[in-house]
C-alpha cells in the first residue's frame, strides 16, 4: 500500500512540477536510408537537435535508423488493479514523449523537500535521436492460466512465450516479462536516463524484471560488424520500402486483433557468443561458417557484399556452404522466401566475465516481424534443425530474450499508450 502512495504522491509532483511540458541481419546497407517521416516520426519536431516525436500511427525504433546505442528492459506487472496498468501506461505516455523531445521531466530547480522527479543525469545533453518503443509480453494478457486483468480475450493470436529451441539455454531471469520497453540513443546515458526514470514512475505497478544494453560502432562506414568480425546486416530490408513494411512488419486489423492494428511483433534474444571458441578457428573455418568473406562481407563465391550466393558451385567449383549460416537464415529462393524475410534491428553488448572467466560479449538479437510463427520460428527452426543446424550455433549460447507485441502508436497528444486495447 505504502508504494501504492508514493506512487499517487509521484504522480502528482510530476504533473505540478512539468507543467506546460509536452509530456541473421542488422541495418545493413539500409543505414543510411530514412524512412517515410509519417511512418517513422522522425525529426518531426526539431530538426536542429535532431529530435524524434513520440506521436505517430507507429510507435518509434521500428523503422527509425538504428542510432548507436539500445537499453532494452523488461517490467514485471506487480498490481492486480488493471485501473492502476492503465494509469502507469498513461503516465508513461506522458513521459516518453517528454524525454525524447529533449525536455526535464520537471522544472528546475526542484522542490528539495521532495525526491528529484528528474533524476538529472542527462542534463546538458542531446537527445542523440532518442526513441522510446512499449511492447507487452504474452502473461500480462495471462499468467498460469489466470485472467490477470480481463485482457485474456484481447490477446493477440499470433504473442506467444517465446519457446526453448535446440541449443537454447534460456535462463528465467533473463527472459520474458509482462511489458518491455526499448531505448534507443545516440548518448548511452540517455538510454539509461529514459529506462531508469521510467522504472522509478513505475514503483508500486511493475519492477524490473532484467535488462540489457548494447551498441554499434560510432563511425563505423556501411554495413555494421558483429563481434566475431563480420558484416552483419547485408540482406536486412530498406527502411523506406513501405511495401516491405507493410507486408511484414506492420499488423493489421486481421493479424490477432483488431486493436493491434498499427503494432508490430517483436522478438528478443540474448546471444552469448563463445568468443574465446570462435578466436581460435582458422580465417577459413570461420568464413565458411558464415557463409561470407570476412572483409569484403561478399558471399564466398563472390567478389562484393551485395552479390547473390551460390549454393549449387559455380564453374570453378567455388560455392556457399549448404549449412553456412547465411544458407539456412534466408534461403533466397522458394515461394516463402520473401514471406519470411524480418526487420533486424540488432546491437553487440560487451560486459565483464562471467562465472568461469569467459568474456561475456555478443549479440542483443531484435527482429519485428508481422507473423512470429511464419517468419521469425520458420527461420529459427531451420538454423536449430538437428540434422543439419547452423555451424554458428557451436560458438553461440541464447541466454534470455523473449516474445512481445509492440503496442500501436499513439496518434496525438491527449491518446496514451495501449488504449485500443482496453476500449
């Protein structure tokens, strides 16, 4: 009850001191490209400081350029008031749409009888392109066959929890979670400013469960690298092609639920690469792992990036392994090739040693898709097939992550986060 209060209490000081405040593939060769700015709402504001409005169809860090630096959280849902879900969501609302125009969540200097509402840590700062993107996991709709909130009956079809597959290692608590939420920035510090402002506004509602940072390379030209040093992001999707977006990324009113419409499903996985393994294979051995020339990032019977593999050989014998790692993520041929094809929006995390003094380092894996089931786990399970799995699944250990629905975007101020879902 005491959180109960202090949350109420937070609330409160928020709105009186923020008053007037308008509360396998990465980017790729679509880096650089920017999207249709009603889609993605980006510099919709203020072009100078490069700042993202919050207010669109489609929630932000979708189709935004990937900007340097991910803090990726995930909520445990504490309350069972679905009243005080709704009003955290508003709050939330309020609040993202502050943070990523650039603005203190209260004015300073603040009332110092009080806790700081804004905890202060990102003042000077740009916002680096901020975005901040809500997703919610299949147990808040229901958890050990419960009806938390009346939403079981609003859940869409295609939000599952996301399974164990071959070689997985997925450790409780590191995986799933009732809502997650994504921030993107140019500033590592103002990843973790959004997070950590809006877990404290949460008290009392939702704890966090875990969360994980990332990063690309700052001026890192073309196509990004991954820590085993390869080009990661060849085939990923333009980020202007609407049609693309459309037809697998974007639901509409017939994928799951009607109120969904505009959202998009995300997954997540914690990849733990083995990379003192990895470091002693030969240069050869782990070209053809890959499937790729490890500079050029050309297929291996190629001679640039963007050239077609070969997997049948070519006249002088040269081919792309048939268990290589970009054969068996996209297969470019067949009449579900395209079908299957996701929006990779990845990033490397690099942290201390772990348990036994491996370097603990690898790949934040995020992909939005429109069918989980028909894109994401067609692929997947083509890569964990036992009888001929990917060679990179040797060298790579998914630790946690998980299965959510990106909410729809919220149109304009005045209109929150989710609030399809409970009309």
């Amino acid at each position: 009850m005491a959180d109960k209060m202090n949350r109420r209490a937070f609330l409160g000081m928020t709105a009186a001191g923020a008053a007037g405040i308008v509360l396998g593939d990465l980017l790729g060769k679509a880096q650089g490209a920017v999207p249709n700015a009603a889609e993605a709402n980006v510099n919709k504001a203020n072009v100078e400081s490069e700042t993202i409005s919050f207010y669109g169809t489609h929630q932000t860090g979708v189709v935004t350029p990937a900007q340097n630096f991910a803090n990726v959280a995930a909520f445990d849902v504490t309350t069972e008031n679905v009243q005080e879900l709704k009003e955290l969501l508003q709050h939330w609302t309020e609040m993202a749409a502050t943070l990523m125009a650039g603005k203190p969540l209260a004015a300073e200097p603040q009332e110092a009888k009080f806790p700081p509402t804004d905890t202060g840590e990102q003042i000077g700062l740009d916002t680096g392109k901020l975005t901040i993107t809500f997703a919610v996991g299949a147990s808040l709709f229901e958890k050990e066959g419960v009806d938390r909130f009346g939403l079981r009956s609003r859940k869409p079809s295609g939000l599952t929890e996301m399974p164990i597959f071959h070689k997985d290692s997925l450790q409780d608590q590191l995986t799933h979670g009732d809502i997650l939420i994504q921030a993107c920035s140019d500033d590592p510090m103002v990843c973790f400013h959004a997070i950590r402002n809006l877990a404290k506004a949460a008290r009392g509602v939702a704890h966090l469960r875990w969360q994980q940072t990332g990063q690309l390379g700052i001026k890192a030209q073309g196509t990004k690298r991954n820590l085993f040093g390869f080009k990661d992001g060849t085939n990923n999707p333009a980020l202007n092609d609407e049609t693309f977006m459309k037809n697998n990324v974007w639901a509409d009113s017939s994928d799951g639920a009607s109120w969904f419409a505009g959202g998009t499903y995300m997954v997540v996985r914690r990849i733990q690469m083995r990379i003192e393994t990895w470091d002693q294979q030969t240069y050869a051995a782990q070209e053809d792992i890959i499937g790729r020339q490890k500079v050029s990032g050309a297929p291996l019977d190629g001679q640039k990036e963007m050239d077609q593999p070969n997997f049948q050989g070519d006249a002088e014998g040269k081919f792309t392994p048939l268990d290589s790692h970009i054969r068996l993520s996209n297969p470019r041929t067949g009449e579900n090739s395209e079908r299957e094809r996701i929006l990779r929006r990845g990033y490397n995390f690099m942290e201390n040693l772990d348990s036994v003094g491996r370097l603990s380092a690898g790949l934040l894996f995020v992909c939005f898709n429109r069918n989980i089931q028909t894109q994401f786990e067609s692929i997947q399970k083509r890569l964990t097939n036992p009888k001929l799995p990917d060679q990179m699944l040797a060298y790579t250990d998914t630790t946690g992550g998980g299965y959510f629905a990106v909410l729809p975007g919220v149109p304009s101020k005045g209109s929150y986060l989710g609030q399809s879902l409970f009309a």
